[in-house]
C-alpha cells in the first residue's frame, strides 16, 4: 500500500476480490484501483493547491517565495484533511456494521 | 438494478462489473469529499497543522456530506420510481 | 430500464449493439451503459443540490430543516430539468431523422 | 478519423471503440447539459414544481447550448483542418 | 495524426507502443488515445467558449451576433493557446532529456 | 509502486497499464493546462489572434503550472513516505 489511507484502501481491496475479474487478477485489480485512487488525489491536491497558494495575475514564469511557502504548507494540510475525512468514514462505516452508510455515487441506489 | 432480461452467466459478470464500478465510484467520492471540505474548511497558511476551527470544519463538512447525498439517494429513488410508474402508464 | 430518459437512453441502446463487442455481449454493453448513465446523473444532482442547498459554513454536522426542505425540491427540480433537456433533445433528434444534430461532445467532427 | 493505416481487422475494432465512445459521450453531454441549465436557471425552491420562468430559461439553455456546441464543432474542423495544411507545408 | 498538437501526441505514440498489450494492437491502442484526446480538447474547448461567450441569462434559444462572433475568435484563440502550451512543453521536454519534467498527473511519483 | 506481491507475469501487466495509464494522465494534464491558462489569460475577444499580453501571459501560466505541479509532486511523496512510516510504526 502506497497510499495509506485510513482504511478506505484496505476495505476496497476486500471488496475488489469478491469481484473476481476474468482477464485479470484480483492483485491486479487491487494495484490498479490504487493507482487510479493515488492519480485522482494527486490532481485534485494539485488543482487545490494552486487555487489556494497561486496568483493567476501570473506575473512572473517562476513560484515565487509565498507561493512556495503556501504549496508546502498546503500538501500538508490537504493530507491531513485527507487523514480527518478517512476517520471519519471509517468510525461511521463500523457504526453501520461496515455498510456504506449514504455512501452516495452509486452505492445507494442499486 | 433490474438484471431479469440477462443470463446467469451475464448476471455474474454483471455484478462484478457493478461491485469494481462501486468500488471507484467509493474512491471518487471519498477524494471528492477530501477535495470539497479541504476547499470550504482551509484558507490559512501560515502554518503546516490544521488549526482546531479548521478540523471542527472538515467534521462537519464530511457528516453533512454524506447526510446530504443519503437524503439525495433517498429521492432519487422515489423520484425514478414515480417516473418509472408513468411511463409503464402510457 | 431503471431510469426512464425521455428517450436517449433507449436510442442509444439500438446504437451500442450495432457496437458489437467481442468479449462483452451486447446485453451486458447496454446494462453498463446505463449503470454509467446513472452514476453521472446521480453525481451532478449531489453536487448541484449542495451547491444550492447547503451552505459551506458547516454551523453543525446535520442536515438542518431549510437544508432538507431544499434538498427534497432541489431533486424533484433536477428531475423535471431532466425531463424537460430529455424532451427537448428527443424533438431535435426527430427533426434531424435521427441525428444528433450538434451533439457536439465527439458526434459532430469524426 | 483518419484510420488508413489499420488493417481491416482494426479498423472494424476501432469503429466499435468510436460508436461506444459516441455513445458513452453522448450520455456525458445529455447529463452536462441538464446540470449546465438546472444550474443557470433553477434558484427558486419554495416549491417541488418548475416555474413558468424556470421552465422557459431551461428551453432557451439547451438550444443555445446545442447551438453554441454545433457552432465550435464547425469552427474545430476548419482550424483543425487549417493546422494539418500548416503542418504538411513544413 | 488529426489533431497536430506541438508534438505531445507523437511522443505519447512512442511511449504508447512500449506498453504493447495483449489484446489490442499498438496502431489500436494510438488511435484510440488520440480519439480520447481530441475529446477531452474539444469538450473543454465547448465549456470554455461557452463561459466566455455566452450569456447565461437566456434570453433567447438562438446565439446572438455577439455569441457568435465571439464564439469564431474563440475557437481560434483556444487554438493558439494550445499551440503554445504545446511548444512551451516541447521545449520543457527537450530540456530536460525527452523526460516529462514536473508533468504531475502522475508522472511524477510512481 | 511497489508490486512485489505481484507474480512476474502480472508485473509486467501492470507495468503496461502504468504506461497507458501515464500517456492518458499527461493528455488531461496538457488539455487542462490548456483550458486553466485560456480561462485565465484570455478575455478579448475583439479580434482572432493572441495579443502579447495574452501570450506572455499564456507562456508563464504554463511555467507556472508546472513548477507548481512539480513543487506538490515532490511534496506528496515526502508526506505520503512519512505516513506509511507511521502506520508501520504502530
């Protein structure tokens, strides 16, 4: 596990196997559906960020020194959101006995 | 959803398809809602820690949110049976 | 046909089997198709129905009642626009014989 | 599309790969769409029902909609076009 | 080669025919990401000129003149963004030995 | 990544979805760059061509980005090592 979320990772990853998958295996599914949840984190960490910390006056090619400060901060917080919002699920999750209680995006409604 | 018109074998691969879908449909929201809150919640950076207002904040961000999108699944789900009882009235 | 379009869906549907599909049948190509139709909707009326409903001043972690009350209409709203688009979309298509005149969205330059 | 250097075999893959994609983006438009206008034109929820207003602004939104993409299309092609000639002058 | 970007598409075609594939051929696996391509381009393309160029009070269903001039220029300066987007990553990637210097979106960390 | 679990077949599997997976990743990052410094730096539309400012202004936007995205790059994996040390410290 790259990206140590605070159990949505491992959770999805039990969920995956039952899946199955003809071509594929249940390894590559898993390391895959990490891969696509690391590369949606990163570009929303990115677009944040940069709505956050840089000036769109864009007068200079160059991150200037605030700018650079706020990115550095910014990674930090964005992960530690990252780790609040992923407690958060989670203590919810064992409340509903695992279930993905209002889940939303698709979970709900099938 | 309502598999009656395929076969066994196309049911099976069919929930498998919907079991990977909610499982990247799980992921979406979950960084969607980090995206969300961390937006709403965080404007301060004069320092690398979360202060306490902003973690009250993704709390209460993260709760509502999915309070909000239950509620929502909730009429969803009458709304399309309602319009699915229409058309099957025509 | 869970979720009744005016009329996109089921036109659709006779274009995805002409698709074919070598692994996949064509039954399985049109469930999908639709699993994936609506997943979108659901989506954007989440994030349509938060944008109009829920203020982002997070005061307590419920839904309060102007929220819900707003949430409830917000949904019956998104389903009227959607049949209203739907309409709308299906009388165009007829007035083309059937094509998607300016769907842009790919249609138009291939 | 240009598919002149796939074998028949392939260029028969490839029109599959495009009609689903017409199909998977003719899904994306239809939903874009719907969120575009109920987002310009719907702020009124005193009540279940669209308004007369609410309803009009939603006609005018998709035409203008399809018409403003209809027209981008032409435009894409033509600059598309203009670029390749630019490129095969080098 | 339909949409000439600077040479952004090229390069991918190189990288792409290392990836090989077992069921779909190199030539497939190029045309289909090309076609992705001139999606994703011509879908952000449609939102853009549309929040610069058109009102979104609704007045009436047709564009007017000034919609429609200003969507033609548009179009055209979309392009020549693209173009020097295009040139300024070539000459980024030349730089930097063909490497995808800070390409982020998930270059950067595997 | 690490895929030491994996078998080498799958390995080389993965390797080859990596690859695709980073050719669709660096299309959206050049057509969102596109669109971001378009959206940003473009806003006359009183004749067809870029005007210097607008070019400049094309140019350092796109420096900037990618300095940026660069900048959080680097920062993501620091932060993501220190967290995988924590949760194998407990």
């Amino acid at each position: 596990m790259v990206f140590g979320f605070g159990g949505g990772s491992s959770s999805g990853g039990s969920q995956m196997s039952m899946g199955g998958g003809s071509a594929t295996s249940p390894q590559i599914e898993a390391a895959t559906a990490e891969l696509d949840m690391i590369t949606d984190v990163f570009n929303r960490l990115v677009s944040s960020c940069h709505a956050k910390c840089i000036s769109t006056r864009y007068l200079e090619p160059d991150l200037n020194k605030g700018e650079s400060v706020c990115v550095d901060r910014c990674v930090s917080k964005f992960f530690a959101v990252n780790a609040k919002v992923g407690e958060k699920m989670q203590a919810i999750g064992q409340q509903a006995g695992g279930a993905q209680a209002g889940a939303g995006g698709g979970g709900s409604f099938f | 959803m309502d598999f009656s018109q395929l076969s066994p074998a196309e049911a099976s691969a069919m929930e498998q398809i919907v079991a990977r879908k909610q499982m990247r449909d799980f992921t979406k929201l979950y960084s969607g809602l980090v995206e969300r809150c961390f937006g709403s919640c965080v404007d301060d950076f004069t320092s690398r820690a979360l202060t306490t207002r902003e973690e009250e904040c993704v709390d209460k961000c993260t709760m509502k949110f999915l309070k909000h999108s239950e509620r929502v699944g909730a009429r969803f789900q009458e709304e399309n049976a309602k319009m699915m009882a229409q058309q099957q009235a025509k």
